[in-house]
C-alpha cells in the first residue's frame, strides 16, 4: 500500500467551514457522516475524514495490531487508518467496547494552514484506485471553494445536574479509602444530561471555534448518535517505537487570559501537585511494562497551561518502546488513561466502581486514530458530549470529575467539577448551578 499526496490550495477557510461542507455532501450522496480532529494532531491543525462508518465491537477485536507501527514521517503525512474511540471499563479486567471505522482518504491542514488531500492506494476497501484518488483530490479541492451550508435549528432543554451531595459524599468515601491505604488517588465523576435537538456537527464547530481545544474530536454513529469531543488531554502520541503520554492532573479557574494569580496559585498547590506527580509516576509505570529498559522520561513536570475556562497542571512522559511492541500490547497496557483513574490503578478503579452513580461509557476513555503511515494519536475523552438519540429527541450528556486524594475536600471537588463544565454548558446556553 502506497500513499497519494496533492496539496490542495492555501485558502482561508477553516477546518470548521469544511467539516460543515463535508457534512452536507455526505447527507446529499447519503453516505456516512465524516469525522474530525481539531486542534493538534499528528503535526497539523485539523485531520477530517470526508466519510466514514463506526462499528461497535470490544477492544480485543478491534483490528488495532493490525496496524504495523509507522516509522517517523517528515512530511506529516497520513493517508487514512483506523478511526475511532475506546469505552471506560466499567469495571477492572472488564472487556473494553469501542468504535472503529477504516478511512482510505483523510484532508489534513498543516501548521502553514495548506490542505492536502491523502489517500491510501491499493485493494479496495482499504486501498483507493489511483484513478479514484485523483478524481477524489480535484472534488474536495472544488469543495475548498464552495459556499457554507446554513446552521441548522437547535432546541436545547433544561439541564439535569448530578447531585451534588451524592458527589460530594463520594469524594469523602474516596478520602477515607486513601486514609486506610487502600489507594493514594482515585478520579470520581459524576454526569450533567441536557436534552438536545439539532445537528452535533454545528455543536462541534461553534464549541472548537470559540474554545480551541487542543485535542478535539468528532465521530458520527450515524442513528446511535455521536462524539462532540472538546477534550485538552493527549493519552498516546506513538510514532515508530517513541511514544509520549500528557497527563493532566491539576485544576484551577481561569478568569480571562491575564489571570496569573490563579496559575501562580495552582503551581505552588501542594494538593495539585501532588496529585499530578502521582499520575506521572503512574504512567510512567504503564509505560516501562512495553518499554525499553531506561528510556522512560518526564521531559515537562507541572506545566502550568492554560485551557477553556481553567489552568491544568500538565506533565509529559516519553518512553522508547521494546522491538515489536503493537499498538494493541501498548494500549492493554495503558488504558484506561491513569490521570482519569487512580494509582494503584486496578484498586481505584474497583473504588470508582462502587463510588460512582452511573457507568461511564466513553466519558474518561479515549478517541483518536491509527494510522499506518503516522501512527497513533489518542486523546482523553473528557469535556466530552454523548449524544445519543431518543423517543423524544436527542439528549448531550456530558461526564465531569477530578482527582481525589488525601487532602480533597468534597465542596471544593464539586466546586470544580462545576468549573469544568462551564464552558461546555455554555454553549448550551446553559450556566451550572451555583
């Protein structure tokens, strides 16, 4: 299997505009909804998926070590690959469902803000006919050139709050566990629902043009819903045998761009910086299991970044994998991410199981690609909308939480979650509760 490249066009339109045209052309020819990454992804500035259909099926059978891992690419290239998401576990040892759909084509707007259009060449359907990826280039190139379709209508409910003392009652039973030296940290979520009618693609766009996430995502499941992903967390970047994880752990407000006192405030946290040096150690623990002796880094600890609506602390750990290592082997042993979960992992998440009102789907699992010419890019699926369709409409649910230890006070945990969820719920029209 080969790689075709043509650089489309420089011309000013974002990767919201086509994501939006994309969409259109896909209801005409009445194909499958496309898909997207917004934000950093492979080295560019937005990865779109002009079409492609999501299968449900559990982790082991997703075709992951399929997949050779790529070599370092310096043009940024990525042809096509696996696209999609893994489920939280709802409980340890616990099969993983995901969603995965195979794309041959991917448009990719670089850093310099130029479109490619990219495709796979060979056996159909995982390979495109060279002649097929030509005429392909010069549609999508046209689409560069095309009017915007409207924004569509959009009914939004009211909202549903978790409860906020079942919450807070949570992260206290959490805080007696880790006084009784069953874990050092565990991650305790709850859930806002708001019912929603309108289309999650519009939903996508306006929330990564007025937020800029770093590492958004959209997938489409078609009748059963989709994945409207503002999440700043990178899980797994793997590219050949290097691989870096950026836990965030760590959260204050942001309030507006020259608040320097609350990121002063967050770095000398003795709570937050403990809780994120603890999932640093922990994935660096996850790491070493596929790892080459001796290669596991922490090149960034407690980088105070700013995000929508809060300052996180973020740590980044790199690590050389051992010859051989699939993507398959390397996420059995990563995942689920160790910033939503615990350390030790196994028992918090046993913690988490008991603690939590509902089970958390894909809310702390991960989304991304797999490429066999890039390699690997997940992110953590937090600042994530649900949306799934129902008898009365659709209805966007929406998973928030924080890291719990032993020093964690229920009010402010929930005063947090809170945090999190405003910039979401404000694109909703929607302020949380006071």
């Amino acid at each position: 299997m080969r790689t075709y490249v043509r650089r489309l066009a420089k011309p000013d339109v974002a990767p919201e505009q086509l994501l939006r045209r994309l969409a259109q052309r896909a209801r005409t020819l009445r194909i499958a909804e496309p898909a997207a990454l917004i934000g950093s992804w492979f080295g560019s500035t937005a990865v779109l998926v002009p079409s492609v259909a999501l299968d449900r099926q559990r982790t082991d059978s997703t075709p992951a070590s399929d997949i050779a891992p790529a070599g370092p690419d310096p043009a940024g290239t990525i042809g096509g690959g696996l696209l999609g998401s893994l489920d939280h576990p709802d409980r340890p040892g616990h099969d993983c469902r995901g969603s995965w759909g195979w794309t041959n084509q991917v448009l990719r707007r670089d850093a310099a803000g130029d479109w490619w259009f990219e495709a796979l060449i060979g056996e159909p359907p995982h390979g495109m006919d060279p002649d097929a990826a030509v005429a392909a280039a010069t549609e999508f190139a046209e689409l560069l050139t095309a009017a915007d379709p409207p924004i569509a209508a959009r009914r939004v409910g009211d909202l549903r709050t978790p409860d906020a003392a079942r919450h807070r009652k949570a992260v206290a039973a959490c805080v007696e566990a880790i006084a009784a030296g069953e874990i050092f940290q565990a991650n305790i979520c709850s859930r806002f629902e708001v019912d929603f009618d309108g289309d999650p693609i519009d939903l996508f766009t306006s929330g990564t043009t007025a937020m800029r996430p770093t590492r958004a995502a959209f997938l489409s499941h078609g009748d059963n819903g989709s994945v409207v992903s503002f999440s700043p967390e990178l899980f797994l970047a793997r590219h050949g045998d290097r691989v870096r994880s950026s836990p965030i752990k760590g959260t204050l407000p942001r309030r507006g761009p020259s608040d320097d006192v609350n990121a002063a405030r967050l770095r000398e946290s003795v709570k937050d910086v403990a809780e994120n040096v603890m999932i640093v150690d922990l994935v660096r623990n996850d790491l070493g299991r596929v790892a080459r002796p001796g290669s596991v880094t922490v090149p960034e600890l407690l980088d105070v970044q700013p995000h929508p609506g809060v300052w996180h602390l973020v740590s980044t750990v790199e690590a050389s994998l051992r010859p051989g290592v699939s993507h398959a082997e390397l996420l059995a042993a990563t995942f689920p991410p160790g910033s939503v979960t615990g350390t030790p992992k196994v028992r918090a998440l046993e913690i988490i199981d008991e603690l939590e009102a509902e089970s958390r789907r894909l809310h702390c699992g991960a989304v991304g690609m797999i490429s066999p010419v890039a390699g690997l890019e997940l992110n953590v699926a937090i600042r994530t909308f649900e949306h799934r369709h129902g008898r009365h409409g659709g209805v966007l649910a929406l998973g928030v939480g924080g890291g719990i230890t032993s020093d964690s006070d229920p009010a402010a945990e929930w005063a947090e979650c809170l945090t999190k969820a405003a910039p979401l719920l404000a694109l909703l029209g929607h302020r949380p509760p006071s």
